[in-house]
C-alpha cells in the first residue's frame, strides 16, 4: 500500500512539470491506482507502470526552434535598414552564399552531386497511365541519357556555349530533365515555352531568342509552334508520336522534325566531349507574362539558380531534401519556383516523381507514389480546404469532431509538434493525408499568398512541416521562408541565405520605411541579371546599387519576418499564380457599348476578377426600351436581364482583345453614378483612385466573392 501511496505522490508531482494538455493521461493514472491501492492487484501495477513507459517512449517531443522566433533576422548597421539571413554568418558583412561546396557551384555540377550522394538510385519516376505503379529510371541511367541527348542537340547544328539557347515546349516529365541537363553539358541555355503565354507570346520569344531548334512534347504543342513559326526556328524535337500531316505541314514550313529517342542516339553516336559551364554563364532565360507588351525574358545565371537552391537549404536545416526522399512534380517546369525545387532535390540525391499531365489526376498520383516532399500552390490547398469543411457540413458529427481535431492539433503545432500519429490522425484525418499519399513530411508553398485559416488547417491536417516563402522570377523563385519552429501564419518568413532586403518609401502610396513599410528590394547572389534585350526594363528594375525593385510593398514585424501587404503598380497575383493588370482588362471592356466606366478587381486569395460596371445610360436605357423594361438607371441597374446582356457584351470584348480566361471578369455589380473628383473616385487628371474605388465598394466586391466561392 506505500508503493502506491508514493506512486502517486510521484504522479502529482510529475504532472506539474508536464504541460496541461497531458494531464488527462496522469488522471487515468491516478484514477487506476487509487483502485489498485484500495484491492493491492500487483498485476494492475505493473500494467499501469508499463503504460507509464509506454507513454514515456511514444510521447511526441517538440522541435526546437532553428532561430529565436521573436528575432529571426539580424539587421545591418546603417540608416536602411537592411536584413539580412540568420542562416549564414557572413550575411551581416554584406555577403550572400552561392553555393554550399566549391564542387557544385553550377546546375550541372550539383546534378553529379547527387550522382554519388545517391549511390545510383532513383532519380526520375513516372506512370504510363492512372492505373500503373511509377517505374524508375536511376541517377546514372539519367545522366548518361541527358549527355546524350546534349551531344544530339550538337550534332543537329547547334553550338556549344552561352550563347545558344534552345526552347523547350512540354509538362512536366522525364524528358524535360533529360533534355535540361542535356543543355548544361554543352552550356547551353535553356528557353522554356508554355500554355498560358499565348501562340503570339512564343512567336515573338523564340524570334527575341533567335532559337532554331524547340523540344516539343506532342502533336498539339507542334502545330501551335507552326501556327506562328519564327523566321529562326529550323529543327522540332518531337517527345511523342506526331500524325503524318503535321510532318507534311513542317515540312511545308521548312522545318525538320525529330523524335526524341533518334536525337539521343545520333548523339550516343557522336559523343561529343563535353563543354561544362561555368558559374557565371547564362543558364535559362525565363520568360514572365502577364504585363502589358510583350513578355519580358529573365535573364538567370548557373550561380542564381545555384544560390537559390542552397539557400533553401540552409533555411529548411534538418528538414531538407535527403537520400530517400521522393518529391512530386506537378508545378510547371517552365517556372523557377519548381526548376529550383527540383534541382535541390537531385543535389541531395532524392527522387522526383512527375504527375500523369492531368491535373485531375493528381490524386490518383500522390497515392500511387507516395510522396515525401512537394512544392504546392496555395490554389491546391484552398481547394482542400473547402472540400473539406463541404463535407463536415453535411453532418453534425462530423463537423464536431473536425472542429475538436483541429483544436488538439492546432494546440500541438503551436507547441513545436509535428506529426500523423496522434489519435486525430488516425480518426480525423487519415483520409486527407492518405489523398497526399501518406508519407509527406515537407511542403514549400509559393506563388501566391496563402490564407492563414488554410494554412494551419493544413498544417494540422496533413501534419507535415509546411513552410511559405516569397519571390520572384528575378530573384530566381525565393526571397524569404518561413522556418521551422514558428507556427503562426501571416507573414512570409526572414530573407533566405542569399539575398538581403531593404523597405523604401513609396510616399504616393504612403508608406514610409521608417515605419517599417516600404516597397521590398531585394541584393544578393540570386538577383537576375536583366531583362534579356530590353535595357530599358531592366534599368528600371535594377537601380545603380544593384537593388532590384520588386513592386511588392512589405512590411516588417517585430520578429523579424516580412509580411506582403500591397502592390505598388496595379499588377496583383490571382491565386494559382497568373499575374493581372486591371487596367489593361478595363480598356477592353469600355469598347462595349453599354459600359461608360468599369473597376476590375481580384485578391491573391481569389482565382479569379469581378468588375464594378457604371452603365452606358444612353445605350442602356434604349435597349430596355426595344425590350419593354421600364425604369430609370437605378432601377435597371437591378435588373437581372441588363446585367446579362452587359456582362455577355464585355465578355465578348474581351475575347475580342485576346483576353485570356483569368483576365475575363466572373461577375459583375452594376452602379448607376459615374466615378468622379467630386466623389473622390477619380484623380484631377480623371484617372481611376483605385484604393478610394475598392474601399467605396467593399461590401459590393465582398458579395460577388461569397456568391462565386
């Protein structure tokens, strides 16, 4: 009876030291003990001593913090405030990292890295069709296929060196890394070509780059090229069978087409020696679109991507790519923020799976391959998130107990605890982290600002380490990440390794750096070196100290982290990544007939614009003539007839002028007074006060928002 009596005297004082979301466990304990005491059953003692060490052995363990998370940056001595990274110790002397050893200071370098950090193992994975397992093609099978290829490339005409670049026009599959690493082996750079540009978009750029030859993926992609076939091109490279009459209309055209596997033999059978490049060559030009004109080509050295890549790294510390680990590939390659994310991965000799090219099969991919790392978007995640609450709506129950999982979970994370094994898991949400394959233990979110709402939701829900970070093109996909350890959202993390950053004052907009508000400028190894043929853009983009301007206003949070809060022009990202000019879709829409002014709005979180219309009142009012439809312009301004026939009328417009379908309005509110001085929602000089328009119609924008989620 004393044995008890101290065990639970030793229980009391245990549980104290414990933290009071583990207490339930100590009353169980004592609860059991008391009636042991009261019946001496020396077999309960043991079963409640061995449940103690069961508990003792199984119990989740916090991380710690990889920096102080009420002070995640350092700042540099001066008047600018600048920050730098906590990652690297020669960050507050100015200095940036560009690479982590002297071996692999160029793409084609660290590839080989991950050649022997691998031992030959599994390199590139993909599936014939939804219903196939993956098959795997190993790090040595990939290299000597990519030399291979580079030398047919060579043996095509092509010459070796910086200066040649070749485009390349396909999804996400093994030949794309094939044909990538291919181009380093020869120092040649690679011009990646995609959908959402356009047919004009890829004209003018293989033109710019004066490209002769383009790895195409299939027949459809070949007769878009066709369609505005530049002066320069000469060669398609075909990954797919393609039909008899696209052969004769390429050769109408004058350009040969090749198939992929025959340019990697005919370059098996040259084997011409390599010409490896150096840090400083050019390694891709990235185009971006969605500005007014003609995309603008970024200019990216090996040293760029390479000092991006690592810089990551650094950030992600313990939780970085290793041997072992399979990342899945969905993102376009033709963006910097997967390029880096893949070729940080083979660096640490890891795996990467490509999606079947349906994105609608993207879950049947994530549970056939399984997993461990993935780069996301927060379009993905918003969708999880809404299919989620969708369905715990439906029952009582079921919405209960997603609330009390999250409530447990949520307590977990802020306590630094990361895992799939509590009860909630197994009850809760073992059905959403078995659709990601059920193993993810990392998830790199960029693109586009995420939710904080969806954001712990998933945290808690997928229970993996999921950091967002910030960038652009320019600066080779990172600027910041958020790192491990701090768990509360809303903000983007500290600079990464290899840049730094500094807020200037936007005083049109007011915001001023000495209160810690400014546009971000970001310095540093990952900074681009221009825009390709266009000095003009590119002197405006980079100032004579080497800053680049990125447009995007931040601010500073006591810890240290940077919070995006604006835009300094009137350009703003849709949520699965597409960029918007209001501007240029509101000048398309006042051609209608029936529009005198129109407002185009759209949030980061949204994925898509809606518009407030001031009608045409001349043409309005006599189309509700012809029709019999009475009233004045408020009363018609509510009539669901002229709202249609408005928005069908500037939708058309807009398909005139070669809007695409993000740029196209999803709804429309119709106001009968115009914008003016004298209401505050124009300029003296009659241009649009945007923020006084978007504050004005707040509750209008709002309602389209909930009406179209």
């Amino acid at each position: 009876m004393n044995f008890v009596s101290d065990l639970l005297k030793w229980i009391k004082a245990v549980r104290q030291s414990i933290m009071s979301n583990s207490t339930g466990l100590f009353d169980e304990l004592e609860g059991c003990l008391q009636y042991v005491g009261g019946t001496g059953g020396a077999l309960a003692i043991t079963g409640v001593a061995a449940a103690t060490a069961y508990y003792y052995a199984t119990r989740p363990i916090p991380e710690k913090p990889l920096v102080p998370l009420d002070n995640q940056c350092p700042i540099e001595d001066g008047p600018e405030q600048i920050h730098v990274s906590k990652f690297y110790k020669e960050a507050k002397d100015g200095k940036y990292i560009s690479c982590i050893s002297d071996d692999a200071r160029t793409l084609y370098q660290m590839f080989r890295k991950g050649v022997i950090e691998s031992n030959n193992g599994p390199c590139l994975g993909w599936r014939d069709n939804s219903h196939s397992p993956y098959q795997w093609m190993n790090f040595n099978e990939a290299l000597l296929r990519a030399k291979n290829f580079g030398s047919g490339l060579i043996a095509l005409g092509l010459r070796p060196g910086p200066r040649t670049f070749v485009g390349i026009y396909s999804t996400n599959r093994p030949e794309w890394i094939l044909f990538e690493q291919g181009c380093y082996c020869y120092s040649l750079v690679v011009v990646p070509l995609y959908d959402t540009l356009g047919p004009d978009a890829c004209a003018f750029i293989i033109s710019q780059t004066e490209i002769s030859v383009v790895v195409v993926e299939d027949d459809k992609k070949v007769n878009l090229i066709l369609d505005k076939a530049s002066k320069s091109l000469r060669k398609l490279v075909v990954m797919k069978e393609i039909r008899p009459a696209t052969h004769q209309r390429a050769k109408n055209l004058g350009i040969e087409l090749h198939t992929f596997d025959e340019v990697e033999k005919l370059g098996a059978s040259k084997n011409f020696p390599e010409m490896e490049p150096k840090p400083s060559d050019l390694c891709t030009v990235c185009y971006t679109s969605g500005t007014t004109g003609n995309p603008k080509g970024v200019m990216l050295s090996h040293m760029n991507v390479v000092s991006g890549c690592v810089g990551v790294l650094l950030q992600l510390g313990p939780h970085k790519p290793r041997v072992g680990d399979v990342m899945i590939s969905f993102l376009p390659l033709a963006h910097m923020l997967e390029r880096c994310c893949e070729n940080a991965v083979y660096y640490n000799g890891g795996a990467v799976g490509f999606y079947s090219g349906d994105i609608k099969e993207l879950t049947s991919d994530l549970k056939a391959l399984k997993p461990t790392l993935m780069p996301a978007v927060p379009r993905l995640l918003n969708r999880v998130y809404d299919k989620v609450f969708a369905e715990a709506e439906r029952s009582s129950v079921k919405k209960m107990l997603l609330r009390m999982a999250l409530n447990a979970k949520e307590a977990e994370i802020k306590r630094g605890i990361i895992r799939r094994s509590s009860i909630w898991d197994k009850v809760v949400f073992r059905k959403i982290q078995e659709g990601f394959g059920g193993r993810l233990r990392l998830m790199v979110v960029g693109s586009a600002p995420l939710s904080p709402t969806v954001l712990t939701f998933c945290r808690a829900a997928l229970g993996s380490l999921i950091c967002e970070g910030y960038g652009q093109t320019e600066c080779t996909a990172p600027i910041t990440l958020t790192v491990q350890g701090d768990f509360v959202p809303g903000h983007v993390g500290p600079p990464v390794a290899c840049n730094s950053i500094k807020l200037v004052d936007v005083p049109e907009m007011e915001y001023y750096a000495s209160q810690q508000q400014g546009e971000i400028c970001v310095k540093g190894a990952n900074v681009f070196i221009g825009y390709y043929k266009d000095p003009v853009r590119t002197a405006e983009t980079i100032d004579e100290d080497g800053w680049h301007h990125t447009g995007d206003i931040g601010q500073w949070l006591p810890n240290g982290t940077l919070k995006v809060i604006d835009r300094k022009k009137h350009i703003f990202k849709l949520s699965q990544g597409e960029y918007i000019v209001p501007e240029k879709i509101e000048n398309a829409y006042i051609r209608s007939m029936y529009v005198e002014q129109a407002f185009v709005h759209g949030e980061s979180l949204k994925s898509c614009v809606v518009a407030i219309v001031v009608p045409d009142v001349d043409a309005v009012k006599l189309w509700a003539i012809q029709n019999g439809i009475p009233g004045t312009l408020s009363v018609l301004c509510n009539n669901r007839e002229v709202k249609t026939l408005i928005l069908n009328d500037m939708l058309r417009m807009g398909r005139e002028t070669g809007l695409k379908s993000f740029e196209q309005v999803k709804d429309i509110y119709l106001h009968p007074d115009p914008f003016s001085v004298q209401n505050g929602l124009l300029t003296p000089t009659f241009k649009s006060r945007r923020p006084q328009i978007k504050n004005y119609f707040a509750p209008q924008l709002d309602d389209m928002y909930k009406h179209l989620d």
